[in-house]
C-alpha cells in the first residue's frame, strides 16, 4: 500500500502545468503529476523534474494513492468538456472534503455549474484563474482562486507561496464564492485587451502622426516606463519594437501582418457587460478593433477607395514633438484609468447579480505581480480599495480623481489630432467619451425615451417636481399623435 506524499497533485503537463508543477516544487512541496499520455509524465520524471520532489503518477487511482488528506488537485487541462471528462474520471476516487482545482481558463458560468454540482457530492470545488504565462508559472503567477470557502485554508500556504510577490505580498487571495475567480480572470482578461489596444493606439499615432521610428518610439517606452506608466505591457512593446529580423537588421513588427487573433475572454467580458447592462466601453472597443483587424482584405480595398486626411507624407505636421509625447502619455494613463474603472464597475455588478462577497483590495493586489496587466499603477488601486472596499468608482476616490484632471488637456488634444490626422483611437475615444458621459449630471436619454415612447409605447419617467395632471403615474405613455391609443408596451430594465 502506498504511504501518501503528495501536497497537492497536477492534471496536464503542458508549458504551464510543468511549469507550476517545478515552482511548487521549488517552494518545498511534494507534487504529485499526471497526464493521460502517460509517456508525457516518464518524460517529464525523467527530464525537468528528476531529482525533485515529484511523484510522476500513470493513472488516475495512482494520482490519488499518492496524495495526503483532504486530497487537492488541480486541472491545468483544455476548458470546456475535457474539464468535465477529468471530473468524471476523478469523481469515483475521492472523498468528502476533498479539493478540485481548475486552473485553467474555464468561462465562469462552467465554474458555477461545476462548483454547485460537486457541492452537492461533499466535493469542494476551486475555479482558480491564473495568469503570467510560462514564466510566471514557473517563477510566480497571480492566482485568482474563488469557489467553496472550505477549500481555502487548505490551499492557501501553497497557492500563496508559489504566487509572485508585490513589495512582499503574495499576488494571490480568496476572491469569492463559486465561479468568482474564474469572473475576475475573465475581466483580467478584458482589461489586457484593454490595455494592449491603447498602448497600440498610441505606437499608431507616433507612427503615422509623429513619424518616429521604431527606435526612437521604444526610446519613448523606456522613459513613459519610468513613471507612471510602469507596466509588463509597456516593457515588452519596447523590446518589440527594438527587435530586428537578424537576417537583414530591418524592424521585424514591420514584417508582421496586421489582422489580430483573439481566445475569446475578451469577447466574453463585453458580452457580459451587455448581459449586466454595464458600460465596459473600453474593452468592447478593443474586441471590435481585432475585428476590425481581420478584415485585412476590405481594408486594402477600401484604402483606396475611401477619403480622408493625408497621413502618409514624410514629414510630421507636429511642431512640438515634446508636447505631443507628453500629451501622449496623459492620454494613455487617463484612458488606463477609465479601462480599470469600467473594470471594477462590472465585478461590483456581477457580485450583485450572483451574490459574491468579493474582496476588491485582494483583487487589486493580485493583479500587481505575475500577470501580464502587471504594473505600478495598480498599487493606487489596491491602496483605494484598501481604504473603502465599497468604493463606488475608482474615479471617485481621490488620487484618481486628480490624476485625470490633470491628465484631460492632454488627452483631450491627443483625441482631437488623431480625429483631424485621421487615424483611428477607438479605445481612447471610448475611454474619453465615457468619462464625459459619466460627468453630465443630464444625458439626452429623455429624448431616447420619448422616441421610444413615440413610435413603441415604452413609457417613460418624468424628472422629479414635473409630475402633474397629465404627466401623472409610474410609467407614463404619451398619445404624442393623437391618433395612438392609450394601450402601452411592457418596460423593463436593461
């Protein structure tokens, strides 16, 4: 009979399950691996985890045998139905009390579904996002666990020792109930997509309006990642745009074709958004702007057909290059700003919607370190949510508050060239035209609803002060032509 080893077990030894499985390794644990190509575990036991201590298991029921009470394993396995399959496959050898950790990047409402099933057999389930890639796999990921409460104390010392580490801190809490960790890797997600369209929105605009090189663009990079733009994001592109195909010393971006792919977690946070009737502008546009990217055909097309302002001549139309950077940069922080804002505004909903308690400080923190949104910029948030967890908005708070103040001119002048230069800043503009539409205490809704009422019966409400004998009741229907009648349509909230 074989004496239990194994902390914890891991299902997949793909890049990032092997990964995991060596950091933890690392940090004192006994990890006990399997994969369903069983040759994949005699290559790894033979390879990067010989002489460390991991248990390579060639079967399921060996994968339990091998793992101390209550057993907890994790998934790193393809979302969807193979998820369920290993589930299955597991179900029959555990107990009550044991822990089913999906690490991978599952859609949250499979997280709900799984979390209540397993419930109900005394199982308790994780839904864990993890994000940092390879590297910060192997070397400290952020980890978003969420689901059954009871499972945290038994994993916490090791998901919070193999989690990368902000100014001492573990990037790693318990975010809430059922699928809430695999919702906040989701809106992570979002928020990368975010984050990577604005940084290629400004990269557009030194490109074809400020007519910098690749050089002196990563040059730029390397000094906006000097303060407050510090960021995982802001360092790669400057190594992107530095690299040269070695064959000929020419930009290798330049070579690359511009039609961009997408997983789909970003398409899932703005389908989600629409679903809570929240306006995650930002992310929404950046999902369209890869959409867009794929026409690549219509475009070329349509690069020729269609008008607009010359951009293509050698020459910049910029005078002061300083002012155009520094605008630049305002216009990229603010618009980060209002990316995080949306972003927090659609967790505070969702937690509503499903009854999370979720923790929005460790949420904040976890984000700081391993994963790829990684930046400087998130210890201000962290600090905010850390003073008031009920923080209504971000920009309510007042660090953030001042810092789009003082960042508006220049992005207000940013917005305003691009549009007059004729090249596109989806994401900017949303990030702009959002901030304004949240300001106005009046928006012309009033004359949507009336439209509505008009040619649908809608119905529609009247300000405060202004009921009187003919604007009177709830719901109000208007016979606007005398011809209509009195009958309305249902109203509902969306």
């Amino acid at each position: 009979m074989v004496t239990p080893k194994g902390d914890i077990g891991l299902i997949g030894l793909a890049v990032m399950g092997q990964n995991l499985i060596l950091n933890a390794a690392d940090k004192g644990f006994t990890v006990v691996a399997y994969n369903r190509t069983v040759s994949k575990v005699d290559h790894f036991m033979d390879n990067e985890a010989k002489g460390k201590s991991i248990i390579g298991a060639r079967s399921i029921e060996d994968l339990i045998a091998n793992l101390k009470r209550p057993r907890r394993i994790v998934l790193l396995v393809k979302a969807g139905k193979p998820v369920d399959d290993f589930i299955n496959q597991l179900l029959p050898h555990l107990d009550q009390g044991d822990i089913v950790i999906d690490g991978g990047n599952s859609h949250f409402p499979d997280s709900n579904r799984r979390y209540e099933e397993l419930k109900q057999k005394g199982i308790l389930f994780v839904g864990s996002g993890v994000s940092g890639g390879e590297e910060g796999a192997r070397h400290g990921p952020s980890l978003m666990p969420g689901g059954h409460p009871d499972a945290w104390p038994h994993i916490k010392e090791i998901f919070q020792s193999i989690a990368a580490k902000s100014n001492g801190e573990p990037c790693c809490d318990w975010v809430g109930e059922a699928g809430a960790g695999h919702y906040v890797k989701m809106v992570h997600n979002g928020i990368e997509y975010g984050d990577m369209q604005l940084i290629c929105e400004a990269y557009d605009l030194m490109k074809r309006v400020g007519k910098f090189s690749n050089k002196e663009i990563g040059d730029i990079l390397s000094q906006w990642n000097k303060g407050v733009l510090d960021s995982f994001l802001i360092e790669i592109t400057r190594d992107i745009l530095y690299f040269n195909d070695p064959t000929d010393g020419k930009p290798l971006l330049e070579k690359i074709l511009d039609s961009a792919g997408q997983k789909g977690t970003g398409k899932w946070t703005a389908i989600n958004a629409l679903d809570l009737g929240m306006p995650v502008t930002l992310i929404g546009e950046a999902v369209f702007s890869r959409c867009l990217s794929a026409l690549k055909s219509e475009r070329v097309r349509a690069s020729s057909l269609l008008a607009g302002p010359a951009t293509d001549g050698n020459e910049s139309p910029i005078k002061d290059k300083k002012a155009f950077i520094d605008n630049l940069e305002q216009a990229l922080y603010a618009s980060k700003i209002i990316s995080y804002a949306q972003g927090f505004m659609l967790i505070r909903e969702a937690a509503k919607e499903f009854g999370w308690k979720l923790n929005n400080p460790a949420i904040a923190l976890m984000w700081r370190g391993g994963c790829i949104i990684r930046s400087v910029f998130l210890a201000e948030i962290t600090s905010a949510y850390r003073e008031n967890p009920d923080l209504e908005n971000l920009l309510f708070h007042p660090f953030f508050n001042q810092a789009i103040k003082k960042a508006q001119k220049g992005w207000r002048e940013t917005v305003a060239l691009a549009f007059t230069s004729g090249v596109p800043v989806p994401a900017f503009s949303t990030a702009l035209s959002f901030y304004d539409g949240y300001r106005s205490a009046r928006l012309p809704a009033n004359l949507l609803q009336a439209q509505r009422d008009y040619f649908g019966a809608h119905t529609f409400k009247v300000l405060p002060g202004e009921e009187n004998d003919y604007l009177k009741g709830d719901w109000i229907h208007v016979n606007w032509t005398g011809r209509g009648g009195n009958v309305s349509a249902s109203s509902y909230d969306a």
